[in-house]
C-alpha cells in the first residue's frame, strides 16, 4: 500500500468525520431549543461538507485498500474524532468503558489488516 495514498484517506476522513460528528450531535447543545426541522436542515447543511471530504477519501482510498479496511479505518477514525468530542465540546465523563471500546476497534483493525 503506498503511504502518500493511506495518508491522504486518513486526513480526509478526519475532516470528515469532524463534519459528521457535529452534524450528528452538536445540534442536541447548540439548537436544544429549535424545532427539530430546523437542526435537522442545519445538520444537513453540515453535513455537505462531511460528503465533500468523504467521498474523494474513499475513492483515493480504494485504489490502495480493501472495502473492508476502508470501513474499519473510517470506524476507528470515528472513534477517535467523537471521543474528544464527546468530552470536550458535550462535557461528557469519561468512562472506562471507552476504552474497552477502543481496544476492540485495535482487534478489529489486526483482524482486517492482517495478511
């Protein structure tokens, strides 16, 4: 697998995922208080830029890697993006138990990875 096309996926789909995960969820802090329609329109808005960075992170991607790595990269990525997210920016407790879940998205990435 060439690095430079790994590289280039993983930072595409950080960005991404960054995009997604306020789509997703930052609506429940910041517009608590509008309809539901309405966060649901601005999250979509939000979410064009998640499927501008997306969509060229799997295409690059899939020159160099199975459907299945993709996924569990985008997965693992996922994780990692909404952690943070989750703590920092919703004011969440970290729980052991995302660390479990961590471990086992490293099982899953041995499983799919290995040759």
């Amino acid at each position: 697998m060439k690095t430079s096309i790994a590289l280039k996926t993983v930072l595409l789909l950080i960005c991404s995922n960054t995009f997604m995960t306020f789509a997703w969820y930052a609506h429940l802090r910041n517009w608590h208080d509008k309809k539901w329609y309405i966060a649901a329109l601005l999250s979509w808005g939000i979410a064009f830029f998640e499927y501008m960075f997306q969509v060229p992170a799997n295409r690059i991607g899939y020159t160099a890697l199975s459907l299945p790595q993709l996924k569990i990269i985008q997965e693992v990525i996922t994780l990692a993006v909404f952690a943070p997210f989750a703590v920092f920016y919703m004011r969440q407790p970290i729980k052991l138990d995302f660390v479990w879940a961590g471990l086992c998205m490293v099982g899953a990435v041995y499983f799919v990875f290995r040759a």
